[in-house]
C-alpha cells in the first residue's frame, strides 16, 4: 500500500455563516467555472492550512469567516481534520472528519513551523507518515544544510497559475539562495539520499576571493539601483500610498466588472434557453401542420368515398325502377318476369347508405379533431413570436452590455499594469534593502573555507526522469514524437532539443504538469516517499479563450498545434487511471471533456447567484444562513 496524503474536504467556517464547503475524492478532482469564483484562492487556502506562511488573500467573500477546516488523510495518523485561523497562527488537529467546527472534541496543537526538535509541528507529523523526517537537505554551496521540512514539498505538491507558465525549471523558484536545496529536494525524493553525510569544508583564500567579489557585485549592484530610484523621483513612502489608492480602486472595478460579467453571462444563458424553447414550439408547429395536411388528404378520401358510394345508391335507385317495367326480351309484366337482382340490388343500396353514414361520422370526426390542431397551431406560432421577440430583447441587451463591459474590462488591465509597474518601483527600494543586508554581512563575515559540492540529480537519475515524462507526454498523446531529455545545467526538461521554456505559455504548463505527474510516478515506481498529491492550477492553459483569458495572449504556434488536438482528453483519462495511487485536484477555467467525465470529480464554479455554485464561498445570502440550513 502506497503511503499518501489524500485530501477530503476544505471548509471555510464562521460564526452565523454557512460553511463554506469543498469536498474531494481520492482521485481527480477538477474545480473549474468563472474567473474570480475562489478557484486558484482554493489552492492557497490548501497550503496555508498546511502552514504555509503566506497569509490568505483578503476577499471580500471571506468576510464573516474567521478559520479554515481541512480534512486529510495521513499515514500512521489516518483520517483528520486540521483548523487554522484566516488571520494565521498554530494549528489544531481533530480526529476524523469535520466540516463544521467540532463541539467537545479533544484536539492536538501544533506548530505551522518546522522545528527538528519537537514532534509537536505539522511539518514532522506529515513527514513521519510519509518516511522523509529527519532527512537533511544542503542550503548552500558551503555544505550547511537544512532540516528537509513540509514546504520544501510544496513545489511537487502544489503548482499554482503563475509557476506552471514560468519558464524556470519546474523546481526551481527563482530564488538565487534557494536554488541549491530545491535541487537537492528532488534528488532526494528521486533517489531516497540526502546530504546528511555532506561535510562544509570551503578553503579560506578562495572564500576570501569570492568575499570580495560578492562585495564588489553587491556595491555595483546597490549603485544602479540607487539610479534608478533617482530616477523615479518619488519617495518609497509616495509610491508606497499610490500602490494602496490604485489597489482600493481595482477592488472596486474588480467588484464591478464580476457584476456586469455575470450579468451577460444570465442574460447569455437566458438567450440559450429561449432559443432552444424557439426550437422546440418550431418542431412542434411542423408537426402540427403535417398533421393538418395528412387529414385534408385524409379528409379528400372520405368526400371521394362518399361520392363514389352516393353513385353506387342513385344508381341502385334507377336500376329498381327499371325492374317494374315489362322486360324488353320477352315483353312479359313484372308480375310475370322471374327476377331475383331486386333483392341484391335493395340490398346493395342499404349497404351504400350504411357506409354512407360511417364516412359522415368519422368526418364530423375529423372536422373537430383538424378545429383543435388549428388552434393549438395558432396558439404555437403565437407563442412563436414571443419567444423570437424575447430572444430579439436579449440580443439587443448583449449588444448593450458587451461593449460597457470591454471597456470596463481594458481599463482594469490598464489599471493592472499600472498596479505591476508600481509594485515593481517599490521592488526597487527593497531589492536595495535586501543588497544592503547581504553587503553588510559579507563584509562582516569571517574568512570559511570552501566545499565544493555536487548540487541536483545526476545523469542516470535525471535520465530515468526524463523517460518517465515521456512515458507521460505519451499517455496524454502530445503531438509529434515527444523525445525528452534532461539538462542538469537548467534543471529543466527538452523536447526533442528544445528548451522547455521556448515553447508557449501553454505548452509550458502542460510541460510542467507532465514532469510533477513523472516525479511522483518515479518515487512510486521506486518506493520511495512522495506525498501522492497534486494541485495543479490551470494546466491546460493552451486550451483557453483568449477573449476570456486575455492576460495570457493569443496562442503562439505551437500552443495552437497542441490545442488542435485532443491531449486535454487523455490528460484526464491517465490522471484518472492512477486514481488508486495518486490524488489530483486540477483547477482550471473550463470544464473537462464530456468522453472523460466518468471517474473525475466535478465543481463547477458558474460565478452568478442563483444559477449552481457561485464560487468556493456562498452568496451573501447563502452565506448569511445557518450551517443547519445549507444543503
């Protein structure tokens, strides 16, 4: 048996509000639907309950709640339920399953951080489960080294929207000083060794050499970041106070825009049922006027019928007065003439009339039958043009509202990009703070030898990697011959030589995705330790709607290569046949293949009230009832 964390429920709770409430199965999960429904907020809030330390970010659907319920399953402590507070802090672990705050129930306090020392953390109780406590992980070139702790599995549990496009090596986060142990992170988990044996022995005079390199770099670099905040002309504190009024203002539009979006998304929505009901009374209008034309055809056969058997009696009639005349063979009276035809002919003439009057009732039939088929079709082709005038009205209001909502829309991400640019000014002023921390310890610091150090998975072990991911790209059917190799220098992955990071965004996530899935099929493979958990926030970005996703561009060629095929399909299908070994929550704007909904755990975000799910927290309606009353 695999030893995995699974994750059960996330459940946001408050006192007077209804939960909050996110529930998931042991295999694949997708949470898709309109933007700003709390979709990527719901990988966030995972972590943050796991100790991350990144506070949540403040939403304005969050008011009222004040903590976070996580049902989890951990080997060796089995099934649990972790509480932390929104605004941070320690952590309590429940035994079994809540999704409301538990009542009298006994719970075990723990620490969100890391501590080697102590068992009463989470990091240590999850790693325990999963068999990597105690490993140590090197930090620096020196050889000092680092407990390996819960977030140092984060990379490999959860990939947020930002990462899975980046076009660093999936492991690594850019971080210059953090590069080493995330390197070694996956060496760990791919090979089951750490750096515990690592001795830091760095010899004094190139320590020196480098020292006064480091601070000659640093001094260069603290230089042209004071020209260019000379340059800004504005103090930190000035940029500081913009950077919050345009935030306050993009909460604004942020609020608007979702209104005005869900408005056309109802209205939309409204237009596609009066089209299909449209659709539905045409059908049912035809039906009725073929109808009506097979009775008037019907209708013409009773009047022939009647005629014809009409003749048949008129001549009946003229027959029988012939036979009172004498005969015109022999002359004799009718009184003497044998003749038995006046008999068949009486009878032939009441049978005549006997069919005569079943014809006349079956049309009198028909007549009242054919009456109620043209009202119902006039009451059709009225309820006909009511339908086409409310669709005509719907149309004339998205052609209304489409054009308020663009505009509404560019001036957000004109808004954005102002917001960016600000935010990396202010970068600048603590970029400085953070060169002037480094310059001053480098000068401080006393002369160390140096260790040179082997950093990252070797050949063999990246090798076997890099097939692994093939195997994957495989599975999910990437177009063309996906040749996957491993470059050690980038940490990264190539498809038939080419860099992972020169394709598309979109491609890139799928890249992405690909190489976590293979991480973890490797650890399993091998029986090594692997939490078994993947988030991952939209990896099929290249199956987007610009117009619905407009941060992310127009598709590039090869993004556009790969949405014309239907790797989005099988990307399901090999997640869900690794459902016994493996737990995926895949968050993404639009909703999986219809082929694949078998065996795929489905929420379904719709972002208008009323209409499903609004978003990971209930309307304010909703959320103002009692947990008693939500369903």
């Amino acid at each position: 048996m695999i030893d995995r964390l699974i994750f059960r429920h996330l459940s946001f709770v408050g006192e007077g509000k209804a939960p909050a409430h996110l529930t998931f199965e042991a295999g694949v999960n997708v949470v898709y639907g309109a933007s700003n429904t709390g979709k990527s907020f719901t990988l966030a809030a995972l972590k943050f309950v796991l100790g991350a330390s990144t506070p949540l970010p403040v939403i304005e659907q969050m008011e009222g709640y004040t903590g976070v319920l996580l049902g989890i399953d951990i080997p060796r402590t089995g099934e649990a339920t972790l509480y932390r507070a929104i605004t941070g802090g320690g952590i309590r672990l429940y035994r079994g399953l809540y999704v409301e705050m538990p009542v009298d129930v006994e719970a075990r306090a723990l620490a969100p951080e890391h501590d080697a020392a102590r068992e009463d953390n989470l990091s240590r109780l999850v790693l325990m489960g999963l068999g990597l406590d105690g490993k140590k992980i090197v930090r620096n070139e020196n050889g000092e080294k680092n407990s390996f702790t819960l977030r140092s599995l984060d990379p490999f549990m959860f990939v947020d929207e930002g990462s899975i496009i980046d076009g660093r090596s999936p492991i690594l986060s850019g971080q210059v000083v953090a590069a080493t142990p995330e390197k070694n992170a996956l060496k760990l988990l791919l090979t089951g060794q750490d750096d515990s044996a690592v001795v830091a022995v760095v010899p004094a005079k190139i320590k020196k050499a480098r020292r006064e390199g480091q601070r000659e770099l640093l001094e260069q670099w603290i230089g042209e970041i004071d020209v260019q905040i000379d340059a800004l002309g504005v103090t930190r504190q000035e940029l500081a106070h913009q950077s919050v009024r345009l935030e306050d203002r993009l909460n604004d539009l942020g609020s608007d825009l979702m209104r005005r979006q869900g408005r056309i998304d109802h209205t939309t929505q409204e237009r596609r049922r009066m089209l299909d009901a449209r659709d539905r009374t045409a059908a049912q209008t035809r039906e009725i006027e073929l109808t009506l034309a097979r009775f008037a055809r019907l209708m013409e056969v009773y009047e022939s019928d009647i005629a014809r058997l009409g003749a048949l009696e008129q001549g009946g009639h003229l027959l029988l007065a012939r036979l009172d005349r004498p005969c015109p063979l022999c002359g004799a009276t009718a009184e003497h003439h044998h003749n038995d035809g006046k008999r068949d002919v009486d009878r032939a003439r009441a049978a005549a009339r006997a069919e005569i009057a079943r014809i006349e009732r079956e049309r009198r039939d028909l007549f009242s039958t054919i009456g109620l088929l043209e009202r119902d079709g006039a009451g059709h082709l009225v309820l006909l043009r009511k339908q086409r005038a409310r669709i005509a009205a719907a149309e004339r209001l998205l052609a209304f509202l489409r054009p308020d909502e663009s505009g509404l829309r560019q001036t957000y991400e004109d808004r954005i990009e102002k917001r960016d640019a600000l935010r990396d000014q202010l970068k600048l002023f603590d970029e400085r703070d953070r060169l002037a921390v480094q310059l001053s310890q480098v000068i401080g610091a006393k002369p160390e030898p140096k260790q040179h150090l082997s950093v990252g998975i070797d050949g063999p072990t990246g090798h076997a990697l890099a097939v692994k991911i093939q195997e994957v790209l495989e599975a999910w059917k990437f177009p063309g011959t996906p040749v996957v190799s491993f470059d050690p220098q980038s940490q990264d992955i190539r498809i038939a030589g080419k860099e992972r990071r020169a394709n598309g965004k979109g491609v890139r996530a799928v890249l992405h995705s690909a190489f976590k899935v293979a991480v973890m099929l490797v650890c399993q493979e091998r029986g090594l330790p692997h939490p078994g958990m993947l988030v991952l926030d939209t990896p099929l970005l290249t199956y987007r709607e610009p117009v619905k996703v407009p941060r992310h561009g127009d598709l590039t060629t090869d993004e556009r290569a790969l949405a014309a095929t239907t790797l989005h399909e099988y990307f399901y299908q090999h997640l869900a046949s690794l459902a016994d070994r493996a737990q995926f929550i895949i968050i993404e704007n639009s909703d999986p293949p219809a082929a694949v909904s078998q065996g795929v755990t489905v929420h379904l975000f719709t972002g208008v009230e009323g209409d499903g799910r609004m978003g990971l927290f209930p309307s304010i309606d909703e959320a103002g009832a009692g947990a008693s009353d939500l369903q």
